[in-house]
C-alpha cells in the first residue's frame, strides 16, 4: 500500500514538473513553433535569392555591401542566430554584435519576411597575383518572388537611411594599411590627438593651409564643371621630427577623412598597386611616406614609378574623386622637378626645424606657457645660431621637464648652443648672427614649389647633463667658441 502511494506521488511530482517546464519554456515553445511554421510555410512560396558581393568586377569597394553590413549587424534579431560574434564597443561596457561567417538572421518589412546571409566561399583562383589571395565574401538576400516587387526598392532605401544614421552617430575617422599578403585594407580607429590646433607651425602658413582645405571642401561642382577630378594632393618636405605625421592626422580630422597608408614595399607587382588603390573610398587621405625612397625603390623593383603617376595625374586619376593624396620626404632636392609638377602636386608644404614662433606654440602646449621671462634669451638664441631643434626633440626637453617649466627651458637652450657647437664643429657654421625675425619657417606653394628653409643640424635627445658633458669636451678639443654671450645653464 505504501508502495502504490510512492508510486503515485513520484508521477504527480513527474507531471507537475512537465508543467512548471512548459510553463516557464512557453516563449521559447512558441518561438521554434513558429519558426516550424514558417518553414513549411517557405516550401509553398517561390524565392528568389540576391547576391551583394563586397567588391565589384574592377575589385572596387560595392558601397551597398557596406550598407548593408551595417544595417544587419544593427538588427535585434541578430541576438537569435546559431553562431553570433561578440566584441567590445568604444567602452567597456560596449558589446559589439556581429553575423559570423555562412549564419542567416531575419528581417521583416512591410509585412514580408526576408532572410539575409553572410556567405563567405573559397579563395578565388585568377591569373593576377592579388586576386588568387583575395577570399569571395557577400551577402545574399532571399525574398518571395509575390514580394519582390513590392518590397525589394522601399527595403533598400530604409537600408540606406539606417546605415547612414549608424554612420553619423558612429562615424569614427580609421587608419588603414595594407601589408598582409592579401592585398587586402585594414583598419583600425585612428586614435592620434593632433589638430590643426596644436600643430607647431608658422599662424600664416597655418591659415594658408586651412582656407585651401575649406576651399578645396566647397569645389566639388567647380572642379567637375572645369572637367578636372575632385582631388587635392600636398607634399610635406623638411628634416625628421619636423611633425610631418601628426600634420598629416590632424589633417584627416580636420577633414574627417580616412587615412589610407600605403607600404609600397609590400606590394610586389604594379597589379597589386592598382589594385590596392581602387579599393580605397571617398573622404580619404592617400598616405605615401619616404616619397623619395619611393622613387628609388621604383628602378629596382616591378612597380613602375608610372603607376602612382597615374594616380597622381593619369587615366587612373579619375577613380580617385573626393580624396586628398599626401607624399612625405626628407628633400625634395633629389626628386625630378617634373614628378612635382602642378596637377600632380598642387601645394608644396616646407616643415623647417623650430622657430621662435613654434616654440611658443610648444610652450603652450607641453608647458602651459604663454609667456616666460626666459622667452627672450630663446629668441636671441635662435637669432644668434638659427633653429637648430626639431619639433620633436623640443617638445621631448619640453615633457621631461614639465614639472619645472624654467628647467624645460634652460634646457631647450642648452640643448640648440650645444646643437650648433656640433655644427660648427663639422664645417658648417650655422651659429652665425642674423637679424631677428629673418629666420625662414614654413611656407606652402599653391601650384607650384616651394623654397625650403634655411635651419637644420643635428639634434640632441640626450638629458640636460649629456648635453652640457658633450658641450664643454666639445668646447675643449675644437677651441672653437660659439656663441660667446651664452652660457650653459642648468
């Protein structure tokens, strides 16, 4: 008797526990009922399937397939596919959803049911060295034929205006490169605090540069009405340090571009440079460094220098609309006159070594300086023996020192007497006297070179008390004085 009764409430229990289960489980029931549903459903309707490939027959970006990358990554239904990856957002607390490879999420719209797969298939085989390394990826959309007509166009347009919408409220300027093999972009956000702000430089060459930047911004029906591409290239030129990098990021902030930056060395065929270059889009910046290096490696490798030509002025140019293109050198010297012409480089831009005026700019920026009592003894310093710092190795003294600005500027003097004492030391005399004010900064060239500027030497990096042991030994060996109304302070 007691054994039935045992019986009996283990099956009560067993029963009641079923349907506690279904009780609690009833979404998630009701969803894979539902999705049955729609699969059997599915077998009774045609469909038509749609194919947006990430590049194009030319291997340029499909513009749609970034759209719609957006637009799918934004879906909630996302959070319901089988495989899903996860990644951190702009804060820690950010988590980023994205579609894995081959997965399938659904939309609806306007009442039809749509079905979005992110395909990616096997390395294409072709003759070109790039295209044999690049992966097949796109999306394909599969949507009933009855609905096609109806939905596909109004479905495409909210694609469009919600992508735009994440764009501008995640719209993030990115630093791309291109040295994996595959000849493929990558990017990265481009995190570089510089502005067109903080950037040492001339106030007048400065303004130059900003009215030609908004000029350039307004002319898009100017430069398509006179038939020229809508393009502005610039040449950086002057000695290591000068800021020649960060000008180029506060640059692509100031203009809310892209930076494209291309390592030529790791490009092995003229196809791969072509390649490469249709892959970059609108709003950006072309970053090509050592542009004189670039120049020698050109006669000792197979990608002629006529191709970048090409982008520069050529039949090429015309893929290149809304971009800005910047070449870095050390000199401009060594590169022919007629690579630099005007249409291939419109605004030549001279980065000299500080002036007074940058040091100013530095200050201000690295001490919170506008003004000191050892400012004047700067200047005649730099009158006396002409810029002998760079930038970098200015505002470098300049951090060192930032807890004691008077110090950081003793040292920023110690460190140009004991720089031109090297100069003069190795057969050039750079420390001789020049009127205050004619010491040459930076300059732009519309259209046209520009002349550099006079400065250079070498610098030192070396703490205060290196520089004033390498001074005085120099001081010693060579007899030669330099700069006789300055003494090195501490």
């Amino acid at each position: 008797m007691e054994f039935h009764k045992l019986i009996l409430s283990l099956i009560i229990l067993l029963i009641t526990s079923l349907i506690v289960r279904l009780f609690l489980n009833r979404k998630i029931r009701t969803a894979k009922l539902i999705r049955w549903w729609r699969l059997i459903s599915d077998k009774f309707h045609d469909h038509q399937h749609l194919k947006i490939p990430e590049f194009n027959d030319n291997l340029q970006e499909n513009y749609l397939f970034r759209r719609v990358f957006l637009y799918i990554n934004s879906l909630e239904s996302l959070e319901d596919s089988d495989f899903t990856n996860l990644f951190s957002g702009s804060s820690p607390n950010d988590v980023v959803l994205r579609l894995n490879d081959n997965q399938t999420v659904e939309d609806t719209f306007l009442g039809a049911r749509l079905r979005w797969r992110f395909c990616v298939e096997d390395e294409i085989e072709s003759s070109s060295s790039l295209n044999s390394r690049l992966k097949s990826r796109f999306f394909e959309l599969r949507i009933r034929k009855r609905d096609k007509r109806r939905v596909l166009r109004p479905y495409l347009s909210h694609i469009h205006a919600v992508s735009d919408e994440i764009e501008l409220n995640n719209r993030q300027t990115r630093l791309f490169t291109c040295g994996g093999g595959d000849g493929r972009w990558r990017s990265v956000p481009l995190t570089h605090p510089a502005t067109m702000e903080t950037i040492a430089m001339d106030a007048e060459v400065k303004n130059r540069i900003n009215l030609d930047i908004e000029t350039f911004l307004k002319s898009k029906q100017y430069y398509h009405r006179v038939g020229r591409v809508w393009r502005r290239s610039y040449l950086l030129y002057g000695p290591s340090g000068t800021g020649k990098s960060s000008f180029v990021a506060a640059l692509a902030k100031s203009l809310n571009y892209d930076v494209y930056s291309l390592d030529y060395t790791k490009l092995s065929e003229k196809s791969d440079l072509k390649s490469v270059m249709l892959q970059t889009t609108p709003k950006s910046v072309i970053l090509i460094e050592d542009f004189d290096k670039y120049i020698t490696y050109t006669s000792t490798s197979s990608t002629p220098l006529t191709t970048i030509l090409n982008f520069m002025d050529g039949i090429l140019n015309s893929c290149c609309d809304e971009r800005v293109m910047v070449f870095t050198t050390t000199t401009k010297d060594d590169i022919d006159p007629a690579i630099l012409r005007p249409g291939r480089v419109d605004v030549h831009i001279h980065f000299p070594n500080c002036d007074y005026n940058n040091f100013k700019t530095l200050a201000n920026n690295y001490l919170g300086l506008k003004d000191h009592k050892l400012f004047p003894q700067v200047e005649e310093t730099m009158s006396f023996c002409g810029p002998t710092l760079s930038p970098a190795e200015m505002s470098e003294l300049m951090m060192v020192n930032r807890s004691s600005p008077t110090r950081a500027i003793k040292s920023v003097i110690s460190a140009m007497q004991a720089s031109s004492a090297l100069v003069v030391v190795g057969g050039n005399d750079s420390c001789r006297a020049t009127p205050k004010n004619t010491v040459k900064t930076g300059r732009v060239t519309v259209d046209g070179p520009g002349e550099p500027g006079d400065g250079g030497g070498v610098g030192l990096k070396e703490g205060v008390k290196e520089i004033k042991k390498l001074y005085g030994l120099l001081r010693r060996k060579s007899s030669v004085r330099v700069c006789d109304s300055f003494e090195l302070s501490t």
